[in-house]
C-alpha cells in the first residue's frame, strides 16, 4: 500500500466492484483506463504502486500529496484548506505533513488570494488555489480574467503562469444558493486560460498533477457530487493527457458527450437505452478549453447523432460551442442536429426543485428519442 | 459623535518648504540622518531625473497630437514623489508601478521607448521586468498590481530572500497605486495579506487629488495615509512635492521592510498638474486657481531653488536641461522607429505550451491574408 493513500482501501475493492458508476465500463485498449483486471500490489516492484479504491476527494487529495512532494514551489492556497482540510476535506492531512507555509489559509478574499498567487508565480512558485464554492469565484474573476489569463502574453512569453484554480462545482448536493453552479463557460471563453473537469477519481487523480505541472493557468473544476463515490484509481499509468476526451462507452445509434458529474448521467442514459435496445456511446470530455475534438467526432461520423449534455446554463455555454463546433466539421455525418441538454436559464433554483432542473437520465433520453426522430 | 470625533487628521511631513528651505516639520527629523548622508552627486541626480520627466512629457504629449502615440500619461507635477521613492529602492528591490511611472522605470534602467512603444499600441506589455532593474510591467486595471506585489512580497519571504539581516541583499517591494484606485478592493485586499503575513513591502499612494474627473474627497474623508493603521500598518502622509521627504520616508519603509519589520502604507500629496491622460480635459471639472494654487508648490522649482542655495551652479541647470532635451529627442526618434508587429504575435505567447486553437487560428489568419493577390503581409 502507497503511502498517502486512505488505509482502509484495499485492492481487492476493485475486484469486487466497488468501483463508482462513472468507471469506464468500456475503454478503447490504448486508453489505459483501470480495471480490475490489473495487477494487485502485494509484492510490487518498488515504483509499481498498482490500482486503489478512492473516493475522487481521497484520489484529488492524494494527487495534491503527490504534487507538494515532487516540487517544493507547489503552495496550496485557500480558505479553511488548512487543519480543517477543506469545507470538503479535499486537503485533509496536508497542512500537518507539509506545515503551514506549503499549505496557506489565506485571509477571507478570492480576489486577494488569486491575485497574491499571480505574484508568486512571478516568483517562481506554482500556488494551487482552493475557492471553497463555486458560487464564490466571481470576487476573483477580475484577477483571473485580466491578470492571471494574460500575464504571459503581456510578458511575451518570459513569464508563465503556473496556477491551479480548483473549483468545487455543480448541484445534486441539495445545498442552499451560490453551492450548486457550474461557472465553468465563462473561464473557457477567456483566452489564456485551460479548463479541465474530471468524472471520474482515476482522472482527478491524474489530472491535478497534470494541471500542477501545466505552465499554463488552469480552472480545475471538480464535480462536487462524486467527491465521495470510490472508483478504481491506478497510481503508475494516467493513461491520457490532460487535454484528451475519452470513449467511456462504445455504441452505435447516437452520441452523448459531457463533463463532469454528467458523465455519470450519461452512463446511466446509456444503460436504460440499452435495456430499450439502443445502442449509445458515452464521450467524456475532460478538458474543456481547449476542448479535444478527435475522438468526438470520430464518434459522431459513426453514430451520426449527438447529445451535449450539461448542468451549466444551456446559453452560451460549453455546450453551445459543441454543437456548433461539430455542425461545422460534421455536417455530412450527421442525421439530425446536435442536441443540447442543459440547466435551465435561471438562476440555480432553491435545492428542493434542483432534480427538476438539472439534466437527469431521462431528459438525456428524451433528447436521444428527438434525435433518432430525424 | 460628537462633530471633532469626525474629523481625521495626519500631519504632513515635510524637510523643503515650497519656498526651497530645509525646514523639518516635527515629524520629518527623524529624517534628516538620511538626506545628510546623501552625496553631491545624488543630490544633483535628484534634479536630473526629475527634468528628464517633465521633458519626456512634453516629447509624448507631442508625440501623441502629431497622431504618434494612441495617448499619453503625463507625470506633471508628481516628479518629486515618483523620482525620490525610486532612489530609496535598492537595485535587489522589486517595483510595480500602475501606468505613470516613467521616471521611476528610467530610474530602473527602463529604456523609455518600451513604455512608447505600449502607448503606440505594438504591444500588450513591452518589457522584460528581469531585464530592467525589477520594474514590473504596467497595469492598467487599477489596483491589480497591489495584489501581485503582496504576492511576490509574500515570495520573497517564503524564499529567504529578505530578513536576513543584510540590506545589501535582502529585497523588499514598492507597488504604486493613485489615490482613486484605494477605492479597489484589490487595494485594500492587498493591505490585508500584507499585514497579515507582515510582508516585505511598502504601498506608495500618489494623492494627486485627482481620479480623471473625481476629487480625491469622493474617495475619502479621511487622509489616505490613516488607512495603514485601520489594517495594521504604519501609514504616513508626506509632501509629495518634496523630493527629499519622498526619497527619505520610502527609504526609511523600504529598510524596515527589508529587516523584517513588516509593510508600510505613504501616501504622497501631490497634484497632476496636466491632464490625466492627453484625451482628458481637466478645464470641465477643476479651477484654473487650483492649478496655480498648486504650481507655487512646483516639485522642481523648490528643489532647484535649494541647490542653489547650496551652491549647484547655473551651468549645472543648464548641462541638465541640455541632456533632458537630448534624451527627449532620442527618444522621439526611436519612438518613430517603432515597427508594427508581425501577425503571429497575435498568438505567440498567449499560452506557454502548445495550444490547438492557437495553431489553427494563426494557420487560418495566414491563409487568408496569403489568399489575397501577392500575400499581404
Ligand atoms: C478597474 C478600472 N476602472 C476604471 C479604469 C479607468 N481609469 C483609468 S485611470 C482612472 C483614474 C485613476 O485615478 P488614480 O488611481 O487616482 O490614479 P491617477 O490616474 O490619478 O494617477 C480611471 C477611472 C481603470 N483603468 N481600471
Ligand atoms: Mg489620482
């Protein structure tokens, strides 16, 4: 067993299935997602740390473990990250293992903390920033907009900007307003900026590292709600860059693509679709400035259908850019148009009607029936 | 509360009246150690770099009617507040300056036709901080830059690189901000991170009354300087227009600072005696009796008028002049030479590492203008 790693989860978890609904149930060979089938670790080679059963907090807090040992100018930043470990426990046990001047709990402003963390990246640090909600990242958009997105590009390229914004987002946690939105279009609208959100822990694991190591600033969103669901996480392979989508289930009849907790949503539209003898082929996008293309619309030139699927509001959104995106490079494979399944254009409303507006599986399946209509 | 409870005061402290005499105020003595032991030479710098300033206005103004330059940020007025906190700075120090720092980026080693070169409208930013003497870049959000030099301040600490009981290579940090920008959160964000991690850093406010059209008494009932002490911070209120007071108070700060002692909050009095930027037209909101009120209080005339008193010679003056018209010139001329960029700098540097949009949007810009007859460059 890795250090860092919760003791209570053993290997053979993994084999028994304990692995989250969001684990890909069925991945090209090259993908190199976990299954059970790997290896376990009782006698490993000393650099092979095998597949573990975390939750994505526990897998994005060990990534985080992984980061501060690797590079001593890795900062954590945040409010409460410090001996609470986080309003999410997300970085529970780091401030006592690498003490407080690694792991920052900053005075009570985003705008001071980002803008703060743009001066020590000057100076050679890479912060990684905690916004304890989503909802709670607009005193920081200043900063994050007009001065952490073009610091490299006003210094021509002699100064980079390695900074991790990390942002719980998205409902399904029955929470009171400003805890439950997915704000996650407006950073991919700015340039300068990457913008990454995994589904899964195995990702989050990796992705965080990846984003760390990025010398480009990068909004981490992390779907709130399978923070706590456990999925295999293996600790010797990512098996994709961080920029890469993701075939998470192959299909024929029509595409659905998302980010986040919707790939949960998706996965369980496919399966319903399947007992109703319809083929669908899940596409997790992961990345989503810049957004990967490829494997999207080579799913799309055979399905010939897609669904875009989000909790974010459908104006405007990531979404919005999908579909027109792929009515463009598409237009001769597809059978009907893009589809968009979004949030609503309202505010996030009160938690008691949040079923009604997030998407759910069966307003995906709806989607996919007006799709097949065509 | 009683009405008196509701009147703020601080003293201002001042060494050279506006008459030119070295007369302390109370509160400046404690200063004087540190102007005595300034040399001739730096004395006569003083003047030099602060006749560079008002010239170099007169150049970019010029530059800017003649359809030059896209605007001019003039410094008129505040040349002894900008060229004395400069020299209190050590060469190991860090300065980010807001957009009207000429003079202190020159003090810097900045060539002056990199800030042309911004206000020409060929770049986003124009220099190198590493290459000119830590002077940051400009930062036209207001009160932004607070924010950045707390953090690199905050660095600096993290790092060892001051505290260490050596003024020669222990750093500090000097972030200038206007009168109108402590309104920002970001400035006042900035004053809680540095008390509270008790940085290395001195915030140095120009009061130059003035925010384009709006009196400093929209932004504040109370002087400026009195803000330190609401955040944990000693704050002192100087006369801007006294280039010794400027140089010996940012000195002071800087060393303390630099020994470990924690940030400092001065606000400068000052006064923008031109217009905020060549496109303002301050005869709409000011009174011509304020703009003379404050020309008897002229930084250079009273700095000029002590060193005669000390002796400086009028071939001095003259020599001075010579060279600020000279400097002037040359930088007319570079400034004129400055080249509009290729297209692929639209995209070069937005990312550091590889980008698909970016590749495919300068592909696509290219092919288009390459479509027209000849390929336009
Ligand atoms: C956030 C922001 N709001 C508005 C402006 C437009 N603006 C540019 S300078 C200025 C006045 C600034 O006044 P002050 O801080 O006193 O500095 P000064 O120009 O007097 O040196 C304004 C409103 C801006 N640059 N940034
Ligand atoms: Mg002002």
């Amino acid at each position: 067993m890795s250090a860092g790693i919760d003791e209570e989860v053993r290997v053979t978890d993994v084999a028994n299935g304990a692995s989250g609904l969001d684990t890909p149930s069925d991945t090209r060979p090259t993908e190199a997602a976990p299954s059970a089938a790997t290896p376990p670790v009782d006698s490993p080679a000393p650099e092979v740390r095998g597949v573990h059963t975390l939750s994505m907090a526990k897998a994005i807090n060990a990534g985080l473990r992984e980061a501060l040992l690797g590079d001593e100018k890795v900062l954590l930043m945040g409010e409460d990250i410090g001996p609470l470990g986080g309003v999410f426990r997300v970085t529970e046990g780091l401030s006592a293992e690498f003490g407080e001047k690694r792991v920052l709990d900053t005075p009570l402003a985003e705008s001071g903390i980002v803008g703060t963390a743009i001066g020590l990246a000057m100076r050679g640090y890479r912060p990684v920033i905690e916004i304890q909600f989503d909802g709670f990242i607009f005193p920081a958009f200043d900063q994050i907009t007009t001065q952490l997105s073009r610091q490299t590009v006003r210094h021509d390229g002699t100064l980079s900007m390695p900074i991790v914004i990390r942002v719980p987002y998205g409902g399904h946690i029955g929470s009171i307003e400003h805890h439950q939105e997915s704000p996650e279009a407006y950073f991919a609208h700015t340039p300068g900026l990457r913008v990454v959100s995994p589904s899964n822990p195995h990702d989050a694991y990796w992705m965080i590292q990846e984003a760390i190591a990025s010398n480009d600033p990068v909004l981490f969103f992390e779907p709130k709600s399978r923070y706590w669901p456990k999925g295999p996480v293996d600790l010797d392979h990512s098996g994709l860059p961080l920029h890469a989508s993701r075939v998470v289930r192959h299909g024929t009849d029509v595409t659905l693509v998302g980010h986040g907790a919707m790939v949960a949503t998706l996965l369980q539209a496919a399966d319903i679709a399947a007992e109703e003898g319809r083929s669908v082929e899940v596409v997790d996008l992961r990345s989503l400035s810049p957004i990967d293309y490829g494997p999207l619309l080579d799913s799309v030139n055979r399905t010939g259908r897609l669904i875009v699927a989000q909790e974010a509001y459908g104006n405007v959104s990531i979404g919005s850019e999908i579909a027109a995106t792929v009515a463009e490079r598409a237009f001769y494979s597809l059978e009907a148009p893009v589809l968009r399944v979004s949030g609503f254009d309202t505010p996030f409303p009160p938690a008691a009607l949040e079923t009604e507006f997030l998407p759910s599986p069966d307003r995906v399946l709806e989607a996919v029936d007006r799709a097949l209509a065509y | 509360m009683p009405a008196s409870e509701r009147d703020f005061t601080a003293p201002t402290v001042q060494l050279l009246t506006p008459e030119g005499e070295l007369r302390a105020t109370p509160e400046a003595e404690a200063y004087l150690p540190l102007i005595e032991a300034l040399d001739d030479a730096t004395l006569q710098r003083f003047h030099r770099d602060m006749t560079v300033s008002r010239r170099l206005d007169v150049a970019g103004a010029n530059l800017q009617r003649q359809g030059q330059l896209a605007l001019w940020v003039p410094s008129l007025g505040q040349e002894a507040a900008q060229v004395g906190s400069a020299h209190a700075a050590r060469p190991q120090d860090h300065i980010f300056p807001s957009y009207r720092e000429h003079i202190v980026g020159m003090i810097r080693g900045l060539d002056p036709v990199r800030i042309m070169a911004l206000l020409r409208g060929t770049t986003l930013g124009g220099w190198n901080p590493e290459e000119t003497g830590n002077f940051h870049l400009y930062t036209l959000v207001l009160a932004s830059q607070t924010l950045h030099s707390t953090g690199y301040a905050m660095g600096l600490q993290f790092d060892g690189a001051t505290a260490t009981g050596d003024p020669d290579a222990d750093a500090a940090v000097l972030v200038y901000y206007g009168d109108g920008s402590t309104s920002q959160g970001d400035a006042n964000e900035a004053l809680v991170f540095a008390s509270s991690y008790q940085t290395p850093q001195v915030f140095f406010i120009q009061n130059n009354q003035w925010a384009i059209s709006v009196p400093v008494s929209r932004q504040s009932r109370s002087p400026l300087s009195l803000r330190g002490g609401g955040f944990g911070m000693p704050g002192i209120r100087i006369d801007g227009n006294d280039v010794l007071i400027s140089y010996a108070v940012t000195r002071q700060a800087l060393e303390e600072a630099r020994a470990g002692e924690g940030p400092t909050l001065i606000e400068a009095l000052t006064y923008r005696m031109g217009a905020h930027t060549t496109a303002d037209d301050p005869t709409k909101y000011r009174t011509d009796a304020e703009v003379e009120y404050w020309q008897q209080r002229d930084p250079i005339a009273r700095y000029r008028t002590w060193l005669e008193s000390r002796g400086a010679s009028a071939a001095f003056f003259a020599e001075v002049d010579e060279e600020a018209s000279d400097i002037a010139a040359d930088v007319r001329r570079r400034a004129l030479e400055i080249t509009v960029p290729t297209r692929e700098k639209i995209f070069a540097h937005v990312y550091s590492e590889a980008h698909p949009l970016m590749v495919e949007q300068a592909a696509w810009l290219d092919a288009f203008e390459n479509s027209f007859d000849g390929g336009a460059e």
